[in-house]
C-alpha cells in the first residue's frame, strides 16, 4: 500500500491501491494503439496471442505506430519512426527508459537533473531544461512538470517518432517525440513474478497480472519495486511502481479504458565528477561530491488515463479521453559550483519543494471515406489542457568567508552545513486549446499522402512572489505537415516530408515582456524496406532541421535573455531490425549528425552543441536454439559507440581566445545477455552490462557536473509464470 504526500498538502492523495483499483473497476482507459479495423471489444478479444513477464522469441520489427495516429503501415508512413519492442527491452534487460537508449540511433543524453529525471535529445535538438524531451504516455503529454526516470515495468513498447509531431501533438521539438506505449489487460488469465539480484546491491522484484473480472471486464497490475546501490560513493536509489489498468466492454461497440501509474523514486541528487584542466579521470569514478548528510530527493509521481471509445459503423469511430497527472520533487542537496586550483570544490546547498498539477482532454473522430479510387483516412481532433507548477527553491550560496568546499582528491564529509536562503519562488500556470486534422491518403495502389494541420491557442503566466511581478504571454502557432510514400514493389518505400513546429519560450526579458516562442523547420528525404514476410524492416533517411528564436544572452542587458538564438542539424540515420534467420535477431542504427550554432550572441557561432555526438551507433544480437531435451536457451550481446561531444558550451570569446574546448571522449562499451528457459513456466536470465568495464562519461552540464556512465554491473533474474 503506497500513500504519497505531496509538498504543501494538506491531506495524502487518494492513491491507495484498493482505493483506486475501485475507482478504475468504475471508470476506466488509456489512449493505446487503435484498432485496424476490428470494433474496440473485437480488437480486444484478439489480443490474447500476448504473454506476460519477460518474453523470448519475439520480434523486433513492428508493423504500426500508435503515435503516429493512423492505420496505415510503417513501412507506408511517410516518416522514420523506431519503435523499442517489449522483445527489445527483454532482451536488453532494460528495467528503465535509460536503458535503452543507446540502442536508439540519433538519440543522445542530456543534463538528468542529477538522476532524477530523463532528458535526451533526438537528432541533435534537446528540450529546454525545465521540461526536457516531448515525450508522451499513450498519446498524452507526460512531460509537463517532475517526472522520475521512467521504469518499463508496465511499458509494452517506445516509439520514438523521428522528426516533427507538432501537427498532431502541438509543443514539441522538430527532431522527434517519444510515445510510451503501456501493456494493456488480456482476455485470458496470466501471471508472472519476477526476482533479479546484481552488482552493486541490486534487489528487484517484478509482477504482472492480467486476465479477464466477469465477461465485460479485464484487468492488468503491473507491480516493480527495486532497491541498489550504486557504483558512486554514497549513492543509492529505491523505487515503487504500481501500474493498474483496466478494459470495461460497455457494448459491443463501446469500450471505456484505464491506465494508470503510481511511481515513487528517491535518489540523492548526484551531479556526478568534475574535469581538472579538461581532464577527466583526475578522480575515480566513483567519487561523490555531494553530501551524505543531505539525504534523499524524493519524485513523486501519479498518472490516470481514461478513455472512452466507440465504433459506430466499419468506417467511424472517436475517442474521447481524459489524463490527470501529478508530479512532485522535495529534499535537499549539495551541488558544485566552482573548483579552484587547489583541488577544493565550493558547492552550493539548496532545498527543492516542486510540485504540479497536470489535466488534458482529448476528442478524437476518424474514420474513411472514399471518392472515387481515392481513399481518405481523416482524423479530426480537439484538445484542452490546463497545467500548474509550484516552485520553491531555497539556496546558500559559497562565499569566500564560508566556502562550503571539499577537496576533491581527499574528500571530508560531514561538515557544518549552510541553512539555504529564499531564492525562488514561483507559480506558473499554463492553459492551452488545440484543434488538429490528418488526412492519410490512398492515391493509388503506390502512393499514399499525410497531410496535417494544427493550431494552438497558449496562454502562460509566471508569478514571481518574491517580487511580485506576472509575466504573461498568449502565444498561437499553426504546425502543418506533409508527407508523401511511394511504393515501388511489396517491399520499397521512397518518402519525403517537410513540417514545421514550436515550443514556447519560458521566462521573460529585461522589460519583463514574454519571449517569442521557438519554432522549428524539418525536412526529410528517405527510404524504407521490409522483407516479404514483414518479420525485418530497415530504414534510411536524411534529414535538415532548423529551429528558431532559441534563448540567447540580452547583448545589451547582462544577466537576461532574448530570443534571437538559431539551431541547425543535418545528418543521415540508419535503422535495421528483425528476425533475420529462425534463430538471429538483430537491431542496429548509425547516425552521422552534424549540429551547429547558426546564430547566437554570446556562443560560439558554428560550434557544437552539448552532449550531442557526430556518430554514435549500436548493434545487439540475440541467437535462441533448443537442446535435445526440449528446452530453449538464447546468447547474444550488444556494442554500443558514441562519439566525442561537447561538455560546455563555449563563448564566441572564448573561441576567439583559442580557448580549448571541454569535451566528452567519445566511448564504446558491450554487454552479454543470456536466458535458459528451465521448462515453459520458469526461466533464468544473466546480463552484464559494460562487459570491460570501460570508463565512460554519458552527458555532461559543465566541466563540474559530469555524469559518468556505470562501471561493469552483473544481473542474474529468475522469472515464473503461472
């Protein structure tokens, strides 16, 4: 039983399982993959050919995209969209969204906040910082506010949405949007537990449970809770999740639908080591500059989806549905601040009291409608969202009187600790209304056409209660998108799309005047193939994306900003996936991607930007055969490669200067992976991690906030069903 306080609160959320299960038995549904034709009850009837627990056999390669709202094929879509299996996430041994990424191609790591949250940048173009990546939870925002890292407990599949969104989803970035698909509930009863003890401290227990409550009714629990160590000095995390969901069969051809998530994660913030003259490896790993004393950071999270789907004849449907979510971080922690040439370390301490509020509807009505040899699939939407953020932020700030350092070769934990002052408080409050159409054409047996449209109404104010002063601003943005296939043979794609998008700016300039939001620009040109029996798919594109009216240094006004900055990426991915013979599965990518500085007052012009790689790439292989006696067994293992990339931005004078720049070594680590399936309800899995125990570093903030990737890490897993 989980009862989360939320800072401020007066009362506990109403979260306790019985209590919710009780409500989503009621009133129930998430927004997951639609239906291909088959009514909503139909559709769910079919899917019980799904296991639950860790899967083997699997594919890699999949043949739609929830996210990309429409029925028609990957391989038809005019767009790149790579889509994580649960088959892919199995056999990573991947247990949170981190996991997975550098298996993503032209996916990189940006500033986590410490590991208390993911932030990653596709295609070279990153999220601004206070919201990180657009990423959705089935079809809904779930970026908006704290958000802990993502644990796949109860996640089917990742679709990460190459290239602009914004004509379906609004605010985004123009490199692409992630889509967390969650597992839904099964129409037969199945069960599994799942135990994995590891390398540092590792302890994890997993459940998922699904099957049918009546003839109308069927549920899922997905259930996780984890406890380790760390390979960094003082450095542990726990976690719960509790995800139910539920499918309620209202008619025939009416369905209401639940998913929800419960996830409580508590870490201390860790900014990680810090570069001595550009160096890293000054200090081990390993080493924590933080304090123990500090403790915990707790991210609270809950999310409730609900959806109510009807069919009303083979050609109409709509969806109606409704998220709520609620984010909240809370603790103290001591983060770097300067190093000097002694070797000491000033620091900062500062308390975090943040939590959000988070409700969006969505309105959906799609259906076909032919004239003539040409088929229309149009898709009408409308979506409202009202979203508020509660900020408090206490700091103590070095002085040169009381500099709060540590050495960082002999570190001393353990001292007199500055009480943090007022620094920020803040309440933000954001309210948007969308209206979006699709058309997904059929011009002839070889061509299919997307075309889309979105206009946004924004309106965003920040209340600054320490001076008293509200910034307001009423952005509007209209996204369209086109794409065009053609299909040469059974298995040739060529596409090309072009699409434009925005995000708004947060903050506001010297004259307390909103800043213009961002908007982005991408076109890509490429090619799709897909084996005759559709179990392997590749993709190759080429892509131009620039982004506008990016946060600069005011030139004249020290210390504010404006928004005159502009971003350009260029590059070529690769992506290859599937069940290339009876026995070998394989998923791989390359992507060379060159992302500058078009324009910007203080960094350098034509420099890079941080954390992104000119090359990074992947391949994992999995081999499965059987022994004469029947039982299964499976070996591969995984090679990772990502290239050198900027650790701190550079100033246009600092360039100038001759000034080196700070950058990440490029790296390349490998892992193993193993299962033996003891008999058809119990199975035994290894996977080791950084096989050679390679030193890395993932991203990286400022020569003194550099995160370093995990030293070797062995997992063993025992996983039964019943």
């Amino acid at each position: 039983m989980i009862s989360i306080q939320c800072p401020r609160a007066s009362a506990p959320l109403p979260l306790r399982l019985p209590l919710a299960l009780a409500v989503a038995a009621m009133i129930a549904g998430p927004a997951i993959a639609q239906s291909s034709g088959a009514s909503p009850v139909e559709a769910a009837q079919l899917s019980t050919v799904e296991v639950v627990g860790r899967t083997e056999s699997g594919a890699y390669h999949s043949e739609e995209a929830a996210g990309a709202k429409t029925e028609l094929p990957l391989r038809e879509l005019p767009q790149s969209v790579r889509i994580v299996t649960r088959q892919a996430i199995d056999d990573l041994g991947a247990t949170k969204l981190d996991d997975v990424l550098d298996y993503v191609g032209g996916v990189s790591r940006q500033n986590n906040f410490g590991g208390l949250w993911d932030n990653i940048a596709i295609r070279g173009l990153p999220g601004n910082e206070s919201t990180g990546m657009a990423t959705l939870l089935n079809g809904f925002s779930s970026n908006r506010g704290f958000n802990a890292p993502r644990d796949l407990a109860g996640v089917e599949r990742i679709e990460f949405l190459k290239g602009t969104a914004a004509a379906l989803y609004g605010s985004s970035e123009p490199g692409g949007t992630l889509n967390i698909v969650s597992k839904r509930p099964l129409w037969q009863a199945a069960h599994s537990v799942e135990g994995y003890a590891g390398s540092h401290g590792l302890k994890r227990g997993a459940f998922d449970s699904t099957g049918p409550i009546g003839e109308n009714l069927a549920y899922r629990l997905n259930v996780a809770v984890e406890d380790r160590d760390s390979f960094r000095d003082h450095v542990s995390a726990r976690r719960e999740v509790i995800a139910p969901a539920f499918t309620w069969k209202l008619g025939r051809d009416t369905m209401l639908e639940y998913a929800g998530e419960v996830l409580r994660h508590r870490t201390p913030l860790d900014r990680g080591v810090v570069a001595v003259n550009n160096w890293l490896g000054a200090i081990p790993r390993s080493r924590f500059l933080g304090e123990p004393a500090d403790g915990d950071i707790t991210v609270d999270n809950q999310t409730h989806q609900f959806v109510l789907s009807h069919e009303w004849n083979t050609d109409w449907r709509s969806r109606v549905g409704l998220s709520y979510r609620e984010t909240s971080i809370n603790g103290f922690a001591t983060e770097a601040a300067a190093l000097q040439a002694s070797g000491n370390l000033t620091r900062q301490r500062r308390f975090r009291d943040f939590d959000s509020s988070d409700t969006a509807v969505q309105a959906e009505l799609q259906g076909k409608v032919r004239t003539g040899a040409i088929e229309h699939e149009l898709l009408f939407g409308v979506e409202s969202f009202r979203f508020r953020m509660d900020s408090l932020m206490l700091r103590a700030n070095p002085s040169a009187a009381r500099p709060y350092a540590i050495n960082i070769y002999n570190p001393v934990y353990g001292q007199l600790q500055p009480t943090p002052l007022a620094n920020i408080d803040t309440l933000e409050r954001q309210r948007g209304t969308a209206f979006y159409v699709q058309d997904a054409v059929r011009l002839a047996p070889e061509w299919r056409l997307v075309a889309g449209v979105r206009v946004d109404t924004y309106r965003q104010s920040l209340l600054n209660r320490r001076t008293g002063i509200t910034a307001d601003q009423d952005p509007s943005a209209t996204s369209p998108r086109i794409g065009l296939s053609w299909l040469p043979t059974s298995q040739w794609t060529f596409y090309a799309n072009a699409g434009r998008s925005f995000r708004p700016n947060v903050g506001s300039d010297f004259a307390a005047a909103s800043f213009a939001p961002e908007t982005g620009r991408a076109l890509e040109l490429g090619t799709k193939w897909e084996s005759a029996d559709q179990r392997i798919g590749a993709t190759a594109a080429l892509f131009d994306i620039r982004k506008r009216n990016v946060l600069t240094a005011d030139p004249v006004n020290t210390g504010y900003s404006v928004s005159a900055g502009e971003i350009r990426s260029r590059g070529l991915e690769l992506d290859f996936a599937g069940q290339v013979t009876k026995n070998w599965r394989v998923n791989a990518s390359l992507v060379l991607n060159d992302v500058e500085i078009a324009k910007d007052n203080s960094l350098e012009v034509g420099g890079r930007l941080l954390n992104v790689p000119r090359v990074n790439g992947s391949v994992l292989a999995v081999y499965e055969d059987a022994f004469a006696s029947g039982q299964r067994y499976g070996i591969g293992g995984g090679i990772t490669h990502m290239g050198k990339r900027l650790g701190q931005a550079r100033t246009q004078a600092e360039a100038d200067a001759g000034t080196p720049a700070f950058d990440l070594p490029a790296y390349t680590t490998a892992k193993l992976v193993a299962y033996w399936r003891v008999n058809p309800k119990l199975r035994l899995t290894l996977d080791v991690d950084n096989l050679f125990d390679t030193t890395y570093y993932t991203s990286s903030y400022s020569r003194v906030w550099v995160t370093p990737g995990s030293g070797r890490s062995v997992t063993v897993g025992l996983q039964a069903r019943f």
